[in-house]
C-alpha cells in the first residue's frame, strides 16, 4: 500500500509504528497515531512482516509492505 503524503524521513521508520505517535504536532494533523501500530500488531501476530518502504525524505509518499504468511499456524 503506499500514499502520496509528505512522506517519512529516514530516522523515523520506527517510530511511525509506536503507537500514538504522529510525525507532525496533534493540532497540525487529525487522528490519534494509533492505526499503523494496530495494523502492525495484527501482521506479526500471525507471523507476518509489516515495514516501510519510504523514498527518500524530501520525496512525497510513503509505501508499506507485509509479508503474510501462507499458512496461519
């Protein structure tokens, strides 16, 4: 999946998944930090990968990538 937002610099593909976290101050930009923590969560717990895969940082957008397992043990 990928977005055309103002993108991720580098030092900060981690923390983008802590949750309630946000890249930007609260009263710049709406909701709470938590969806990409969720979804990462719920990717691993079935023994997937989700991470970022950002241009670089001047670039805008961002895209993700998971890897899903074929077989949910």
């Amino acid at each position: 999946m990928s977005d055309d937002g103002p993108g991720v610099p580098p030092d900060c593909r981690e923390r983008v998944f802590e949750p309630f976290r946000t890249l930007r101050p609260r009263d710049e930009r709406e909701g709470a930090g938590i969806g990409l923590s969720i979804a990462k969560k719920l990717v691993e717990l079935v023994g997937g990968t989700l991470e970022l895969e950002s241009p670089l940082a001047d670039a805008r957008g961002a895209r993700f990538g998971f890897a899903w397992p074929l077989a949910v043990v």
